[in-house]
C-alpha cells in the first residue's frame, strides 16, 4: 500500500513533534499509525513555502528529520531509494519512506541542486507549488495571473529540468501545475509521470483538479493519479464553507500567523481546534471513491492512486481521519465490485509501475 503525499515533515516543524511518537490527536500520522493503517510505502513531501529566503537549505533540513526518524526508529522504518530496496523494507516489515520535494523553487534554478536531491533519495518533484518558478507556472497563477505572466508553461531551463529528471529517473510531478506546464511537459517526458495528489475536474471545479483530456493524456503517458483527500478539491461546496469558518475565526488565525505560523498551517491547527464546527460540512468518504470509479471509467483502472495530503489539509472525507483510516478504502472499494487484482494495482502497483519504469536504465 503506497501513498504518494504526506506533509508530516512540514507539519512536523509547526507542531514540534517526531514521526515515532504517538501522535494521535494531533496529528494525521506517525509510525505506529502507518502500520495500524497497513502503510507499506509512505512518500514524504519535503516542502517549504516562497516566503522562505533558503529554500534549498530548508529543504535538505526537512529531509535530514526524515533520515534522523529513520535512525530512531530502524526497526520500523527505512530510508529508500530503489525499488529493489522498497520491496526489502516490505519483506522486513519496515515502513519504506522515500521522498517528494514538493515546489521546483527549492532548486533554486540549478540542476546542481536537483542532481543532490536525487542523490539524498528525493524521488518525485512537483515543478512547482501554488508559486510559479522562473521556469514553470502554476496551476494558481496560470488561472489568476493569466496574460500577465513574463512566460506561461515550461522555460528552456525548465525543460532542461524535466530531461534532466527523466535521466535521473526522478518522476515528475504535475500537481500544482498550470495546464500550459503540464502540456508542455506530456509533450517533453520520455517516462510517464505522476500527479501526487490531485482530483478529478469533472466533480470539483478547482484549479488543483485534472480536467478528462489531462486524465486521458496522463494514462496515454502510462502515468498514474494519486488522488488528494482535500475536502475542497473532493466537494465543490466545501472551499465556501472553510471561508466562511475562517472568517468567523479571522482574528485567532491573525495572531498565529504573527507570531510566525505558516499561514496554510494556521488554517489547518484552527480547524482543528474548532473540530464539531468542521464536522458539519464534511464529505463522505463515498465522494473520495466517486473521484476514483470516474478516472476508471474514463481511461482504466491502472492510472489511479491515493495520495492522500495527509497532514497537510485541514479536512478530508468523515470517515479519514488519519493514516490508521487507509483500510476503510480498501472496504470501500471492495463494496463497489472492484476486485482483489484492481484493488491491489489502485493501492500501490501502479505506482511500483511507474518508479520501475523512471528507474529503468539508472544506474
Ligand atoms: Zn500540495
């Protein structure tokens, strides 16, 4: 079982917590969860927002916790880099944990940068967050900034990055992107990429959501979508309702902010705090499976899998609260019809899929 979009490393940080503590209550994840939750793969977002001055240092920072977890907890946990070594950490029980920077600015714009991330283990990067990089745009500003963008879609640098990834066999990345990036990227890859957590257009009109002909062009890539269990990219009603509660709210959240919280994470600590509130206006989980039975219908049941954004929404579906929920999927599934052998392809071998397939002719 493989989720491709964690943000514990993040969350880590804000709430001055290790991932082999106990954790429940307050955060989405920790080790002994992941287990609880049958998580044999969890893929770690190593992310720090534009604000920050040394993204690159940040970075290598967040990704030396995830080493130093690994160090203290070696009978649960690994470090891995291949899928040879993925498959050992299965047998031996350990939770295998790899590594996605999510956002290209924390390259800096050199591929130097991007080479020592591979060599540290970062095996996806998603071109760009919600910030646009000087060499790819984003999914936020394609959509906001439109015309007025200095370049819309991949650079000559950034399809440099995109070849240089795919020689690596680092796996691209397309959450997040502006529709003009991800053009330009299915054009350009010679290796089938990923969306690490994203959802379907069709439901939920959101800029974050992949519309039927990137789905389409997606599995015709032999790529596969990790779908996110925000409530907001799942439930088009939802993102209303959160504004509504942060208005309400606004002056809490104000003072966090100030006294240094991430903004994104401020959001997510008040609607914790306020939990029955947020409660209210919640999706069933049956929504998450309605995003799921829509990509397979559209284009096959090996092109689709979960990536969850765990610890880093304020809200999923009622039913996920956390990775100890990741069961209540697979009985999900199982109550929609799908077999065994689809259930088995939509909960990680799609994704072994395409690590092997980035990993082929790497040495
Ligand atoms: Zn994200």
């Amino acid at each position: 079982m493989v989720d491709t979009h964690n943000d514990f490393p993040s969350a880590s940080i804000e709430k001055k917590v290790s991932l082999d503590a106990d954790l429940l209550g307050k955060t989405h994840s920790d080790l002994g969860r992941l287990r609880a939750g049958g998580v044999d793969v969890q893929i770690f977002s190593i992310f720090c927002g534009p604000e920050q001055q040394h993204p690159y240092a940040f970075a290598n920072r967040e990704i030396d916790s995830v080493y130093e977890w690994a160090k203290r907890a070696p009978k649960r946990m690994t470090l891995v880099k291949t899928p040879f070594e993925l498959r050992r950490a299965n047998k031996e029980k350990r939770l295998a944990a790899m590594l996605g920077v999510e956002g290209g600015h924390m390259i800096e714009d050199k591929i130097d940068n991007l080479d020592n991330f591979y060599v540290r283990g970062v095996r996806y990067m998603t071109l760009t967050w919600n910030n646009s990089t000087s060499w790819a745009t984003s999914a936020a500003d394609e959509t906001t900034k439109g015309d007025s963008l200095p370049h819309k879609g991949l650079t000559d640098l950034g399809k440099k990055i995109v070849e240089r990834m795919n020689e690596l066999g680092m796996l691209i990345d397309i959450s997040h992107n502006g529709e003009q990036t991800f053009w330009d990227v299915i054009k350009l890859t010679k290796k089938p990429i990923i969306a690490s957590h994203s959802c379907v257009w069709h439901f939920c009109h959101h800029r974050r959501n992949l519309k039927d002909d990137q789905i389409k062009a997606i599995a015709k890539n032999g790529g596969v979508i990790h779908l996110n269990f925000y409530a907001g990219f799942l439930d088009s009603t939802y993102e209303r309702k959160a504004i509504d509660f942060t208005k309400r709210h606004k002056t809490e959240i104000d003072s966090m902010i100030a006294k240094g919280a991430q903004p994104d994470y401020a959001q997510i600590m008040m609607m914790e705090k306020y939990k029955d509130e947020v409660e209210s206006f919640r999706p069933p989980l049956s929504l998450l499976i309605d995003h799921l039975d829509y990509i397979v219908k559209l284009v096959g049941v090996d092109y689709v899998g979960l990536g969850s954004d765990f610890d880093g929404i304020e809200a999923g579906p009622k039913e996920l609260n956390g990775v100890q929920d990741f069961p209540l999927i697979t009985k999900a599934l199982l109550e929609r019809g799908y077999s065994k052998k689809d259930i088995r392809k939509i909960l990680g071998g799609n994704f072994l899929r395409v690590f092997r397939a980035n990993q082929l002719g790497v040495n």
